[in-house]
C-alpha cells in the first residue's frame, strides 16, 4: 500500500473517550473521504453499553473497533479485505488501543466467543451474503449475547431486520439518524446456524479447454466468465516451466486456465478472501493444482514471475492501480511480461511508466489486452 493515505479525525463528544481519533484511508477502501453514518451510528447505540468482549465485522479501516475499545473488555475486527483489514490494524496502533484484527469472511474461523457483536453492511454488500454474516455472528455470540446492526433501506434495513426477526426471538430498534436505524437482537440459548449462501458452479471453455468457476455472490463476475477475462485467455500465451501470477484472481478463471494449458507453477492472488475461497474451490473443480494468496496487491507475493496475467478492478482508484502496477513490475523476471485486459474507454497509459515497451496483442468489442516489459 502506497503511503498515499488521507487522515480522517473524530472528535468525541462523550465523557471517558478520548478527545480525537484519527483514522488513515486510502483507494481501495469504502467512504475513504468520510466517516460512514452506520458506523457513527453504531457507536452511539453501544457507548454506553455494557459490551463485554466485542466482535465488529466488515470493519472497513476500524472506526467501530478502535473506538469502543476504550469501552469493551476487548475487541476483534475481522474483514475479508486484505487492504481494509491492513488498515484497521494501522488504526487501532495509531490510536493506541489493543484491538486485534483477522482477516477472514466468517468469523466462526476465530476461537473466541463474544458478548457484542456489531455490524453495519456496505451499501454494495449483496443482501445474501449480508444475512449470511449476520447468521455468523449470531454465532459467534455467547448465548444471550447481543447483535447490533446499523442500516438503511438503501443498504438492505428491511431484508436485514426480517432476517434477524427469522432467527431471534424479538428485534428492538435502539435508535435511528438519516434514514439509519441500528436493530438489537439477542442470540436464541439454542441457535443452528442456518446456510444461507452457497457456491455456484460456472461451466465454460475457452478454446476448448474447460473450466469450472465457482463463484460466491460479490464475487467479479458470478454469472459466467466476462467478456474481458475471455479476450485476455484468448491473446495471452503460456510456456511449459514458467512461473505465472493471477492477479486480482477473483474466481481464479485466469490461474485455473494457466494450469490446464501448461505445466507450469500458478500463484493467484486477490485482495478478498471470498475471492481466494472461490479461486482454492475453481482450482480444485478444474483438477488442477495452484498456491492461492490473500494479499493486499502484491503484499506477502514472491517473484520472479515470467508472466503476471491482470484483469484489474479498475474501479478501485489510482492508487490502488499504481500499487498493482508497480508490484507487477517488481516481481516480474528480468524478461517476464505483464499482460492485462482493461476497457478500451480507459486510459491507463500513465501506470505504464515504469516499463520499457507496452505493446497491444488482441482488441476486442469493449476490450483491449496489453503486454508490458522491460
């Protein structure tokens, strides 16, 4: 992550908190320019609570956490965004709280239990993977422990309420500003949490070979293989021996594809980890072999790589472009290739800087693949 980040500050208004928290955002994260009125919400709702041990899911760069650690016996943040959940752990140091933070996209995978937990979706959540977190926090709650949910009806109030009132025995409306409202439940003594999301299987081929994408919602793409992915597999050449990096993998259609037309090593890497869990579940559909990496652009990712294959999440920001571009230029072999698709509207010619030639292999209706070396 380029330290390119904006400072956000929160000035308490509330005996026991500290006077200001600042907050480092960045592209790439949500409402990187200003504080999310859930969240806020939220914060007003469980102040004066007793929390206990607290557990905020989706923490986005830790507002939530960093703040109602000086209220709770601990908190947990988890997020299922290797850049956002960077970002809380960097928060929660700069505020200087003890707040730990795990990177996932269920929080059942922690060993802990709680007496809180609190959540407040994204607005481009889609609502069944939102219900979905809201079973896994119900169980990860001590029996009687309470969820704490902030939303509005542009961000799924009204299916995230019937879904609480479908697994609780009542739901409480503890407060509500601009359209927001934060919903109280208790965990039942019993609770069976139910599978509300479950994988979908694509089946495709290109240019005779086949492929089996599983996907999740939210996931790029969960309908079938997109039409930019399918230009870039179509022009892009692999050899025998070489060391190939999908990256922002999403499913894993550009990796799982590598391993079926050569027998070379295949690393894929995405920022989500429902996009890894999906990428380990592709590869293993495709019966092929592969080492899959939640990473932060390239964070934690070795080279050298002969080939780094790239359909990148445009929409994300410059500086998270610049961060893929320069990673995928610094783990490429001396006389490896980046080669990637992008919309023919975009122009991404200032990311290319750093390379000696750029050259394009195929064009396509809305698509063109571009090769960068040197």
């Amino acid at each position: 992550m380029r330290d390119d980040t904006r400072v956000l500050e929160l000035e308490s208004r509330v005996s026991a908190a500290r006077p200001v928290y600042r907050f480092r955002t960045t592209d790439g994260v949500h409402s990187k320019r200003s504080f999310r009125t859930a969240e806020l919400l939220l914060l007003d709702a469980l102040w004066d609570s007793t929390l206990g041990d607290c557990c905020c899911l989706e923490a986005t760069y830790g507002v939530v956490g960093c703040v109602l650690a000086d209220r709770a016996d601990s908190v947990h943040m988890t997020e299922s965004s290797a850049r956002a959940a960077r970002l809380c752990g960097r928060n929660a140091s700069a505020n200087g709280v003890e707040v730990t933070t795990a990177l996932t996209a269920d929080p059942r995978t922690l060993d802990e239990r709680f007496d809180t937990v609190a959540y407040a979706p994204k607005p481009y959540t889609p609502l069944s993977m939102g219900r979905q977190r809201i079973v896994n926090g119900l169980a990860v709650l001590r029996p009687g422990g309470s969820l704490s949910l902030a939303a509005a009806k542009h961000t799924g109030l009204t299916r995230y309420e019937a879904c609480l009132r479908d697994l609780t025995a009542g739901v409480e409306r503890v407060t509500e500003r601009d359209g927001f409202v934060v919903l109280r439940a208790s965990r039942p003594p019993v609770f069976d949490p139910p599978q509300l999301v479950s994988p979908r299987t694509i089946h495709t081929a290109v240019d005779g070979t086949e492929l089996s994408l599983i996907t999740l919602p939210g996931v790029f793409s969960t309908t079938g293989l997109d039409d930019g992915t399918r230009l870039l597999l179509e022009a892009a050449t692999v050899e025998d021996g070489e060391r190939v990096l999908d990256l922002c993998c999403g499913s894993g259609a550009i990796g799982t594809y590598t391993a079926r037309v050569a027998d070379c090593e295949v690393w894929l890497t995405d920022d989500d980890c429902v996009a890894t869990c999906c990428a380990e579940r592709t590869l293993d559909a495709s019966g092929v072999t592969g080492s899959v990496v939640t990473a932060d652009c390239l964070d934690g990712v070795d080279g050298p790589f002969d080939r780094v294959l790239c359909n990148p999440p445009t929409h994300a920001g410059r500086g998270v472009l610049a961060d893929l571009f320069t990673g995928a230029r610094e783990v490429l072999a001396p006389d490896g290739e980046f080669v990637l698709v992008h919309h023919r509207d975009l122009d991404l010619r200032a990311h290319f800087s750093g390379f000696e030639t750029v050259e394009a292999l195929r064009r396509g209706g809305e698509h063109i693949v571009l090769r960068a070396s040197g």
